[in-house]
C-alpha cells in the first residue's frame, strides 16, 4: 500500500494585524488603566511606548532610566525577570533575574524613551516607591516591594495585571473591538510599539536594536503588520532612479 503524505503543519509566530493597536487606542487604554489602577499604568506604558517585552519592564530599575524634565529620555536594559513555575527555575522561585531575551549574560540594550513615556515614568516615581533593589515595578500589598509577579505575589499580581487591562479594553473599546483580538494581551502593546516603529520609517536595522531581535526575525515576525509605505517606497525607487538617469550621459 502507497504511503500516505500528509502536508507538514507548518508553525508560525508571525504577528496577526488584529492585535495591534493605532496611538489613539493605545492612548485610551493607557488613560483607562490610571483610573482603574495607577500604578500599573507606567508597567503598560513601557510596553507601548519603548517596546519592552513585560519581563524586561519587571525587571526595570530607576538606576536604568534617564528621564530628563523635557524631550526625549532613554530605557537602558540590562536583564529580564520572567515568570515560570518554580520547577522550571535554578532557585525554585515562580521568577528570577535573567538576562536579556537572545542575549548574552552582560550583554545591554538601549531603547528610546518618548517624552510621553518620560512623562508617566516621572509621575510614577514621584508618587510610587520603588522596592529596596530601586527596582520600579514591586507589589504594594502583601509582600509589599518583591518584584511585580515576584515569588511572594503570584499568582495575585500578575492577576492584577490581567484584570487591569481587561478592565482597561472593557472601559475604552467598543462591545465589538473589545470581544475582538484586538490588544488582548498586555504583549500585544509590544507588538503595537514594534509595528508604529517600523510603520513610521524607521530603518529595519535600527527597530530590531530597540526591540532585541534580530533583521531577519524582525521582518518575518512583523512582516503583516508593515502597511502603508507601498507610495512612499515607490516614490523613494523614483526619484533615485531620476537622479541616476539624469548623470548617465543620455540627457
């Protein structure tokens, strides 16, 4: 009897569109989640407005910003504090200090600060203690000051996170966008943040040092989510070629 070929079921962890947030909803969500719980509204800015990846935000402290009173700011990244099972852990704690996704161990990265994101990142200090490590983002019941979904808080404090920002899409997304894929998870902010770079111009080289991937990682991931540059691009292809037919002799 013939074999029977089945087709390999081929994988991918390219970014669907529908996730991906415009500045206005971004806006709106973040506006939404200081009124329900201010604390956590800097947590979500950092994925938004800098890209972060949320262990890389819980692992922020304030020795990693430069936030100056006007125009733009920097994030300087030097690990991430991922949350797992203690199992899966050399300490046996939920989560632990790490470094760099893709990294080496003492590898960095240095990500723009908007002056939005400056902004909600001086609030927050000015009104929020950091944790005894000058870590940003810490638990404020319980255990108060371990690492936001530390050893001691979870699961009820990346409970917070979650039931924040559902709260947060229920109250600032209409009935149908909020029953959507759209922002329904707090990474997707990441992926809104990764898109508008690229979406806005910025060479591909220059996103994937900001977001810690690699070129070639970065267009495949996020190659549904670039739209609307086909006219700029034909326009850029245009006038160079212009330029070159104007010095080849023919003129």
């Amino acid at each position: 009897m013939d074999r029977i070929h089945s087709p390999r079921v081929q994988h991918t962890d390219v970014v669907d569109r529908r996730v991906v947030v415009n500045p206005q909803q971004a806006a709106s969500l973040l506006q939404a989640v200081r009124t329900i719980h201010p604390s956590i509204e800097a947590y979500f800015a950092c994925l938004y407005y800098a890209g972060l990846r949320p262990a890389e935000a819980r692992h922020l402290r304030e020795s990693n910003l430069w936030l100056p009173e006007t125009g733009w700011g920097f994030v300087h990244l030097e690990g991430s504090t991922p949350t797992a099972g203690g199992e899966w852990t050399d300490s046996g704690k939920s989560d632990e200090d790490r470094q760099l996704k893709h990294r080496a161990r003492k590898d960095t990265r240095e990500v723009p600060a908007s002056p939005e994101l400056v902004a909600i990142l001086r609030q927050h200090l000015a009104r929020f203690p950091s944790g005894p490590d000058g870590r940003i983002f810490v638990t404020r019941t319980g255990r108060a000051g371990t690492p936001l979904a530390g050893p001691y808080a979870r699961p009820q404090s990346m409970g917070i996170v979650y039931r924040v920002w559902d709260q947060a899409r229920r109250e600032s997304l209409s009935p149908l966008l909020y029953s959507s894929p759209l922002a329904r998870r707090p990474y997707d902010l990441r992926h809104a943040a990764v898109s508008l770079w690229l979406n806005a111009g910025v060479p591909a080289t220059q996103v994937a040092e900001w977001a810690g991937h690699s070129v070639n990682v970065l267009l495949r991931v996020y190659a549904k989510c670039i739209y609307g540059q086909d006219e700029a691009v034909r326009q850029r292809v245009q006038v160079a070629l212009a330029d070159a037919h104007s010095t080849d002799g023919y003129d």
